[in-house]
C-alpha cells in the first residue's frame, strides 16, 4: 500500500508534513496535564480552567478554514511558520496570567491558534497538492500517525518536566520545543506545486464558490455530522481524563501514560486507515470506527477502573482516536478535489472542534455538579451510535470505480 510513498520527492514531502504536526498536535493534545497543577496554582477552579479549554478548542477549528483559506492564496508556509510562532507566544505566556481572561487569551486562543494554524487542513492539502493523487491516502495516514507519535512523545516528557520543574517551567520548556518545526516548513514547503488535471482541482470558480457549492451538499453536511462527534469525544478525553484517573484514586502517572499509549495506539490506527481507504469507502471505515468507540466505552464503564484498565481502554480507542482524519479528509478530497481541500476540510475541522469545545466545557461542567463524568460517557457513547449512523448515507463511489476512473 505504502510504495506509493517510495518515491523520494513524496516521502521528504509526508515526513515533513508529519514532523510539523508531530509537535503542534503533540503539544495540544497533552495540555490536559496541565489542568491539576494549574487550578492548584492559581484556585481559579476545574470549571474555569474547563472553559478556557473549551474556547481553545474551538479557537483552533476555527481558525483551520481561516488558515486553510489564506494557504490555498497565498501559499502554506507563511501560515505554519506564523502558527508555530503563535503556539510558543501562547505557551510562554500561560506562566505570568492568573485569571480566567488571561487564561483564555493565551491557552484558548494564542496556543490554540496557533497549533491550529499548523495542523491537519493546512498540512494535508499542501502535501496533497504537492503528489500524485495515487499517493494522497497513504501520505494522509503518515501525516496523521506523526500527530500522534507526537502525543506519545510529548505526554509522558511533559508529565516529567511538571514533576522536575514545576507546571511553570514545563510550560515555558513546551514552548521552546515546539520552534523545533520550524525547520520542516522549509522542508515541505520548498517542493513545487504538482500540476494535476482540472476535473481533479474540484472547481475553477472561485473559493467563495467552492465554500457555496460544499455548504449545499448534503454528504458534506453529514460527514460534519460524524466529525461533531469525533471532536466531543476527543477533545472531553484530552482535557479530563487526567481528572477521571483522579477520581479512581491513581497517580497522575497514569493519566500521562495513557495519553501516551492514545498516542501510539493511533499511529498504527492512522497508519492502518490510510491503508482501508485505499481499498473500502471511507464511510464505511468512519461506521466501523465511531461504533468501535461506543463498544469500548460501554466495557470501560463495566470494569474495574484499575491501570491495566486504563492502559486497554487508551490502547483500543487509540487506534481510532485520530485515524478518523484521512477518511474524513478523503471523502472532502473525491467530493470536491484537491484545489480547496484546506479550506473544505478546514470547515469540517470546525464542526469537529464545535463538538470539542462542548466536551471540554461540559466535562468541567459534569464534574463540578455530579462529582464525577459518569452522564458523560453515557452522552459520549450515544453520540458515539449517532455518528457511526450518520456516516452511512454517504454517497460515495466504490473504490475501485474511483481508481477506474482515476
């Protein structure tokens, strides 16, 4: 599957691409070990500290069609090297704000931006637009798996930088590592713009067009559907399950550990998905992940919460955790082609992250009113159902009608 990716120019163009979102993603999706010593620091609460989450959340969706839409202008490397810039501004400054309004300036929306800037819609169409169409699903399942090998080298270094350091000087340490992507930007953006046929750059209207076009098809408001579900899930694991690892009594080592494993379990499940969609529809791959996820949770909730139980449960929704980008991104890509696919597949970024933002904030909110997240996984199970139903009306060609056709 993977030879696609034998060729020199592509595979310096999906390492690349993978290196950067290693360190944005990987600094974003560990920021939950944060929570405990920041509300003990600062007595600002789980709530508030939840809320402030829960904007970053949506900062970063919202600002991936914006960036997506400039890199489809002008070019994608202004925009990764400003988002990498932002994300170590927003990170160096966390350590010197004590209040809810600097909290959300600099977590909720400088890091958050700024990762979001550097992330999948930015990365993904300019590696798209930079290789040959056979080669789209593997490079997409690279580019994912680095975000998540990024996860499983950053939780457990951060967890042991708050311990040696303090919250404070780990923070200010995650900033000076995440200018370590500013090399790769080079890397990826250096190679030239591969000339592709015009039934595959989707349109020549213009971006507004396509954005109009996109907004009026019913696949493309489903796959949104899906995507809200994938962001709740997430984005209420990243930020509490640190708190939920408390709440069974065991050390934070475990919480981080677990974040790891995520990390790593979704290397091989990115991997692994971009091999599916090369050879199933990508709805189908999204049906069978989603419902995966309510199976997994159900068996959590009915086990005792010990560390081998945390360790499976990490490892099973790992796999899934965030592989469901390159389906996602595939059905974008068949649907409309390559030539706006940062800014299309930025909006679907959105829904995710509309989703994210109510899994962070309701999880603060849960814990605060119930004492623990049990409504939450009942709520994160049924949407869990929801989305693995919604993805199936898809209308998407076969596979091998596509390649056909190709």
């Amino acid at each position: 599957m993977f030879h696609s990716l034998r060729k020199p120019d592509v595979l310096l163009t999906t390492l690349a691409a993978a290196g950067i979102l290693l360190v944005t993603m990987g600094a974003r999706q560990s920021i939950g070990l944060f929570v405990s010593p920041l509300n003990t620091s600062t007595g600002l609460g789980i709530a508030t500290i939840s809320l402030a989450l829960a904007i970053g959340q949506f900062s970063w969706g919202a600002i991936q069609p914006v960036a997506g839409a400039i890199a489809d202008r002008y070019g994608p490397r202004p925009v990764l090297i400003g988002g990498v810039l932002l994300l170590a501004v927003g990170s160096a400054l966390t350590p010197f704000v004590d209040s809810a309004f600097g909290l959300v300036l600099t977590l909720g929306l400088l890091s958050a931006m700024g990762s979001g800037a550097g992330s999948f819609s930015v990365l993904i169409g300019a590696a798209a637009q930079r290789m040959p169409a056979e080669a789209r699903g593997a490079a997409s399942g690279v580019i994912n798996a680095g975000g998540s090998f990024g996860q499983f080298v950053f939780a457990p270094v951060l967890q042991g930088l708050i311990q040696a350091l303090g919250w404070m000087g780990a923070m200010w340490s995650l900033a000076v590592m995440t200018l370590g992507a500013l090399p790769l930007v080079n890397k990826l953006t250096n190679r030239p713009v591969t000339q592709v046929h015009h039934a595959d750059a989707g349109s020549d209207g213009s971006l507004r067009q396509a954005i109009a076009t996109a907004l009026r098809n019913r696949d493309y408001l489903l796959l949104h559907a899906g995507f809200f579900t994938c962001g709740f899930h997430i984005a209420f694991l990243v930020t509490h399950l640190p708190g939920e690892v408390s709440l069974c009594g065991l050390p934070a080592s475990v919480a981080s550990w677990s974040l790891a494993i995520i990390g790593l379990s979704n290397v091989f499940g990115s991997l692994y998905a971009g091999a599916c969609i090369s050879r199933y529809r990508s709805k189908h791959v999204l049906a069978v992940m989603y419902a995966s996820r309510a199976a997994l949770i159900g068996w959590y909730l009915l086990a005792p919460h010990t560390e081998m139980t945390f360790y499976l449960f990490a490892a099973g929704l790992g796999f899934t955790w965030l592989a469901t980008v390159p389906p996602t991104a595939g059905i974008v890509g068949k649907l409309f082609g390559v030539r706006y696919l940062a800014t299309l597949f930025g909006l679907t970024l959105l829904s995710h992250q509309v989703g994210g933002f109510l899994g962070a904030w309701l999880g603060g909110l849960a814990v605060a009113r119930f004492g623990d997240y049990s409504w939450m996984w009942y709520a994160d199970m049924a949407l869990a159902v929801f989305a693995a139903l919604v993805n199936l009306p898809i209308r998407e060609a076969p596979v091998a009608r596509k390649l056909a056709a190709a």
